[in-house]
C-alpha cells in the first residue's frame, strides 16, 4: 500500500512539474519539396527550428530522433546549434549522446535537422521528441518533418537547330569556407565564366547581390547575422550554376 501510495505521489509530481512547462516549438510541423538541379552523394537539406522555453523554470532540453518512412539511403540527424557545428556528420555517431540544453525562463535555442540524401530523389519523415533530462519520461513537446526531393526537369536547349554546347557540370560549382566568417569564395572548374552572385536568406530574400567575380577578394558577407544562407551562383550569360547553402558565423565555425 505504501509503495502504491509513493508511486502516485511520485507520478502527480511529475504531471505537476510537466503543467508548468510551456515549450514553444517554431515550426513544430514541416511538409516541404525541394528542387534540385543537381543531386549528388553531399547534398544535405538542413531545417532549422526555435525552441523557447516559456515557463518559469529551467530545463534541460533533451531532443530524440523518432525516423519515419523514407528512402533506404536517406539519414536524418538532430543537433543543437549550441553544442554542434556546422558541417554536421550524419548520421550521428552513436557512442556521443548529445548534451542537454540548458534553458532558463524565456532562453531559446536552435536546433537543426539535416538529412543527408546520399544523392537519392524521394520522400521522408522524421520526428522530434524534446524532453526535460530532470524529467524522465515527460515529453514536453514534439516536431514532425516531411521532405521531398525532386530533380528539375531539363530541356533539351539546341542553338541554330543543332545541339547546343554543353555547360560545366553545374556539381563541380563549390563555396569555401563554409561556415564562413568574414568573406567566402566561388570555386568553378575551368571553362566556366562567373558571372552575378546573389546571397539570399532561408525564405528566398535576397540581401546581397554581387554583380561580377570578385577574384583574389572574395564575397564579403561580414555585416550579415549569422545565420544560413542561400548562394545562387550564375554564369557570364546569367543562367544559373547552382545554389547552394552557406553558414555564417562571425564568432568562430
């Protein structure tokens, strides 16, 4: 009877402790098709998600990867950018549990999920499972993610009826460094001429736009905020190489 008895009390503290904690999770639900022009083994597809604590206490935010369906050679990973950096290694090496987040009364702290295509098309899920590590057992909040990958179709381009000339392999087109600090430079394989580069934010914005090769100099991005950004790389005829994704952080990679 006193076992059953200690059992309940333990279980109301809990659900007590569990009322007071409000998690914000931005966005908690994902459905999204990414386009691409070129797909190779590298390609990785990165959301990023705020979490806010908006009770009044602290936590320590344990996240749980839960897959779903999705291609065989599909991986997901789930890291925090407060205690992992970019470029992330999925999958995860299992041995190195990732750490708690410590969140105050008000603190948010931002979370990435990389899949990491292995140059496959398809569809998958993945869900994300926070919980208090004070707490075992209480889920505080969840994420759900669905992405598609599809490649753009190309047509056939012919130049005074005959077949046109072939471009570069658009794969070959590379930013370096990434995570970038100050500045970052467009490496493209030899007879490809650059032209125009346009540095947008995650919603397709564009901030910057370079409208020639800037050389020995680079692209300066210092007076960015740190954050992930899309790099569209165009030709000396304006038709675009690629866009790829670039992290910038001032402060250290």
């Amino acid at each position: 009877m006193r076992t059953a008895i200690t059992l309940f009390l333990t279980l109301f503290s809990l659900f007590c402790h569990a009322q007071d904690i409000d998690l914000l999770i931005e966005p908690a639900n994902v459905t999204k098709e990414v386009t691409v022009d070129d797909l190779d083994k590298r390609y990785q597809d990165i959301t990023n998600v705020t979490v806010t604590n908006r009770s009044n206490r602290t936590i320590d935010l344990v996240q749980e990867q839960v897959d779903g369906t999705m291609p065989t050679n599909w991986t997901y990973g789930t890291f925090s950018r407060r205690t992992e950096t970019a470029p992330f290694i999925v999958p995860r090496n299992k041995v190195q549990e990732a750490a708690p987040v410590r969140l105050g009364p008000g603190e948010m702290a931002t979370f990435s999920v990389v899949l990491s295509s292995g140059g496959s098309t398809g569809t998958g899920t993945v869900g994300v499972i926070f919980t208090d590590a004070n707490l075992p057992g209480v889920i505080l909040g969840t994420g759900n993610f669905t992405t598609r990958i599809v490649r753009r179709a190309n047509a056939a381009s012919t130049e005074n009826g005959r077949p046109a000339a072939r471009r570069p392999n658009p794969t070959s087109v590379a930013l370096y460094p990434n995570p970038a600090r100050e500045r970052f430079f467009v490496e493209s394989p030899a007879g490809t001429n650059l032209g125009r580069v346009d540095v947008a934010n995650t919603l397709g914005k564009r901030l910057l736009s370079f409208p020639k090769p800037s050389g020995k100099e680079g692209y300066d991005i210092e007076k960015l905020p740190d954050g992930l950004y899309l790099i569209s790389i165009y030709d000396d005829r304006g038709k675009k190489l690629k866009t790829l994704r670039l992290l910038h952080r001032r402060f250290g990679a």
